[in-house]
C-alpha cells in the first residue's frame, strides 16, 4: 500500500524544537558512558541468527485478574528465553508483563506493545491499552530488561552504559516478544499485533518481521535500524564518543558502531508474513528518527502502508495519541480482512501530513 499525503513528504522539512530541546536535557546523562562493553558479549550478540521458524516456547505465571476502570488487568512473568545466553543481568532474566483486556472478554484481538527508550513501567502504554479495549481489542505490555523492575543496580535512567547493554536489550525484547506472540496464539488469540514507540517502533517491526504467523504490525515513530536513532538523529549528540574513542578516533569509532548497530536492522529480514496488515507511522517534523529512514522500512515492506503525521518525535508522543490507535484499529481490521478474505475499509482516514 502507497505512502499516503503527498510524495516523499517530510524530507527535509523543518525538525521539531522540541526535539532539540528534550535532546539538550539529555545529555546529562549520555548513552555508553562505560564505552562498548564486554567484547564477548558483543561477539555473541551481533553472530546470533534470527530463525522466523524457531520461536522459544515459555510458561507465563499470572496473577489473578483485576478491575481497572473500564478493563481488566493482571501481572505475569516469565524466564526471558535467551537470558543465558545473552548473559542478561540476574534482575532482567524475569520478563514482567501485563495483560489487559475488555472487561470479561476472552480471546480479544490483541496488541503486544513493546517499550520506549526510557520508558519504566506501563502507564505510558495505558494511554494506548484503555482506548484499544474500548474499541474491543486487548493489549500486552512487556518491560524492557535493563528498565524499571528489570534494571541492574548500575542502570539509571534511560541511557544504558555500553554498546553491549543496548543490543542485548534490543535482541533479549525481540525474542521474549515472538515468544509472546506465540503463546497468546496458543492461548486462542488468533489475531494478534505488535506495536511500540520509538525503540518500542524498531523492536516491535523485528518481532513482526520475525513472526512465524501473520500480525498486525504497526510501528509508531520507529527506525529501520538503531543506526538512524544514534548516527543520524540527534540523539548523536547524547553519545558519549569519547568512552567509545578514547584515543580520540571518532571516525573510527562511528564505522565500528554503525556495524554493529545493522544486526539489529528491520532490513536484514524479510517482510512480515502479512505486510498488507502493517502501518508505518511516522512524524514528518520528526528530528530522532528521520523520514527517510521510516520510508526505507515501508519501501521493505511491499504492501504496507507509510501513514504521515504533522510532528516531531516528543510532539507525536504527547499530542497524536489518538491517531496511534486509530493505527493500531486499523492495522487489525486489515488483517481481519486478509485472514477472512474479506476487503474492508478503515475506520476513518488519518490526518493529512501537515495537520
């Protein structure tokens, strides 16, 4: 499905200051302060294949369900099925997650969504979860490792400290969220979706990409790769480059970097099952994640659809919540039409680039 607004919208549009101020308050505390990491741990992350066949059975452990309002809630937990071999921190191997549902309602559709950088806990996904139940789908929300209860004694705030950390995190989110997927499938979701924000975006266009089965795959405001985020956007400058090149060799460092960052690349796998079924939203004014890195996914996922926002990345975050769902609904009614073979129509058109 074609880009909708007008062609190539975006490049080279004015990015948004509010990007560049959130930015400035981040370099505070800038990413990869403790340099690249454990070189094993790096060798071993980057070598490991990603098997759209082979997908890590897992036991959830859920507490019982909960009132919330208009939904009902529970907590569960299970062992984050790499976590040996990626060498996570004993306080990540437990992947925490909550299920949220229409009151009452078994086997809803369902959206797994996936984590922001920096992004502790699910009430920012609850923005997403509540709407979605009212309009009778259902969501999951995974904890990142590294992040909230899942956090080392080392780990604060959003900047994780080495190279390693953050593609450790990237792969160890990925599988628990296939893993994810497949149980809820077994569990009687036959129409599942995966979506997030930002890093949430890349991480949630993996899982789909790499889902044995059709999903509904909605990427929100993310990357074809992490290389767009910290080599292009301008969370290059929240980068700790001397820790990475101390001698002083950033040219170096950034080629080094950049080869490390494209195992973790959308590109390097094949379109999801259902492209037809996939939305990728982006912000037009968006100064993390760049245009045309949004339009290097679509283009790799022949027949998805590119949806345009008039925002920048924190704007899109905080004002366009409701276009994220109207997304999300659609995303799920085109994969209802293709597993019934029957076409339908979105809900409603999204807002014109611009707006």
């Amino acid at each position: 499905m074609p880009a909708r607004g007008r062609t190539g919208y975006g490049v080279g549009v004015t990015a948004s200051w509010l990007d560049r101020a959130f930015v400035r308050v981040m370099r505070r505390r800038p990413f990869f302060s403790d340099g690249w990491g454990d070189p094993v741990q790096l060798d071993i992350v980057t070598s490991l294949p990603t098997d759209r066949n082979q997908v890590f059975p897992v036991e959830l452990r859920w507490e019982p369900w909960g009132r919330d309002g208009a939904v009902e809630c529970r907590e569960g937990r299970f062992s984050s099925p790499e976590a040996d071999l990626l060498g996570l921190p004993l306080e990540s191997r437990d992947a925490i997650v909550r299920h949220v549902r229409p009151v009452g309602v078994e086997g809803a559709p369902t959206c797994l969504h996936l984590a922001a950088t920096g992004e502790f806990g699910f009430s920012r996904r609850m923005r997403l979860a509540r709407p979605l139940a009212a309009a009778g789908i259902g969501s999951v929300l995974l904890e990142n490792p590294y992040y909230g209860l899942r956090a080392p004694p080392d780990q604060h705030g959003p900047s994780v400290r080495t190279v390693a950390d953050l593609l450790i995190m990237g792969r160890a989110c990925v599988q628990e969220a296939r893993s994810l997927l497949s149980w809820l499938r077994q569990a009687g979701h036959d129409r599942l979706g995966v979506s997030g924000f930002s890093m949430g975006g890349q991480t949630s266009a993996m899982a789909a990409a790499s889902c044995p089965f059709p999903v509904a795959g909605i990427p929100l405001a993310g990357s074809h790769s992490a290389t767009a985020v910290f080599l292009e956007g301008v969370l290059r400058y929240v980068v700790d480059w001397s820790a990475l090149a101390p001698d002083g060799h950033i040219d170096v460092a950034r080629e080094r970097f950049e080869g490390l960052l494209d195992n973790m690349s959308v590109l390097s796998l094949p379109p999801p099952e259902a492209p037809g079924a996939c939305i990728v939203v982006a912000g037009s004014r968006d100064a993390f994640v760049e245009p045309r890195s949004s339009q290097a996914l679509h283009a790799h996922w022949q027949g998805s659809e590119l949806r345009w926002l008039g925002a920048g990345h924190v704007s899109g975050f905080l004002w366009r919540q409701a276009d994220y769902k109207t997304a999300i609904v659609d995303g799920f009614r085109r994969l209802e039409g293709l597993m019934t073979g029957e076409p339908v129509s979105d809900v409603e058109d999204p807002a014109s680039p611009g707006v």
